[in-house]
C-alpha cells in the first residue's frame, strides 16, 4: 500500500513538473496598450508577422530572441504613430518578404494569388464539362433481348427475397 501512495505522488510530481514546463515554453509578451485600438492593432500585427528562425510560428507566439526584438519594435512604431501599412513595410525591408504572411501582390508574388483562382476556374470548367457531357449522352432503349432477360433476373431476385 506504500509503494502504491508514493507511485502516485511521483506521478503527481512528474505531471506537475511536465505542466510547468509547458507554461514556461510560451511566449509571454505583457505589453499594456491605454488605448484598446492599438492594443488590437500591436495583437493583429504581430499575428500577421513570420518570425524569420522559428518554422511556421508568428511573432507573437515565438519565444526566440529575434520575435521579442520585433515585438519590441512594432510596439515602439505603434507609439510613435506609425500606420500599419509602415510596420509591415519596414519588416519586410529588414527581414525580407519571407516575414509577411499575406505576401504582397507584385511582380514575384502575382502566381502566389492567382494560382488559387485559376485552381478554382479550372475545376469548375472541368465539372461543367463533365455535366454537359453526361447530359448530352443520349440513352439507347432495351433490346427485346435485354428486356427479357432483365425481367427474368428481377423476377427471380423477388423469389428469393420473399
């Protein structure tokens, strides 16, 4: 019966710790915004920002020292009044393209936003083909033959059934 008590007080410890761990793994950024507009603006914006050494992870949710740096820096820009059109383009000038996740629409990216639509035309071309090509497929009638034969076959499929 001791053995099983501290079985279950090791477990307790080891999840204990395991969710600390967790806790201390996210990135906290208490940033305090008076104004809630701009508060909304700094979260929008730091959703919307890559940060260029973790995979596929905004700045507001990496915990690398880079993404605390452009933190840091979208906040400075929000207070000295800069739009956010501003923010996004000198991330882009200081890190490159990479950190936009909505890359813009010029002379590089124009495939990144039409290829999708042209996606969506061509498959609805090809679903309307295939439906005019069905309904024009004319449907020969039964030979006598067929008939016959269909008729002994749903005959015999009733005897069973019954």
């Amino acid at each position: 019966m001791a053995l099983t008590l501290k079985i279950r007080c090791c477990v307790v410890i080891v999840l204990l710790m395991a969710s600390f761990q967790s806790m201390a793994d996210t990135a906290i950024d208490a940033r305090h915004f008076e104004d809630p507009v701009m508060a909304e603006r700094y979260r929008d914006l730091t959703a919307s920002l890559r940060c260029p050494k973790c995979d596929a992870q905004a700045i507001d949710s990496s915990d690398s020292p880079v993404a605390a740096d452009m933190r840091e820096r979208v906040a400075l820009m929000l207070h000295e009044g800069r739009a956010d059109k501003e923010i996004l383009d000198f991330m882009a000038n200081r890190f490159g393209e990479f950190v936009l996740y909505n890359p813009r629409l010029d002379g590089r990216t124009w495939l990144l936003w039409a290829l999708p639509a042209a996606l969506v035309a061509g498959g609805a071309l090809v679903v309307i083909a295939f439906v005019r090509a069905r309904r024009h497929r004319r449907v020969r009638p039964l030979s006598e033959e067929e008939r016959t034969r269909l008729s002994s076959l749903i005959h015999r499929h009733r005897e069973r059934s019954e």
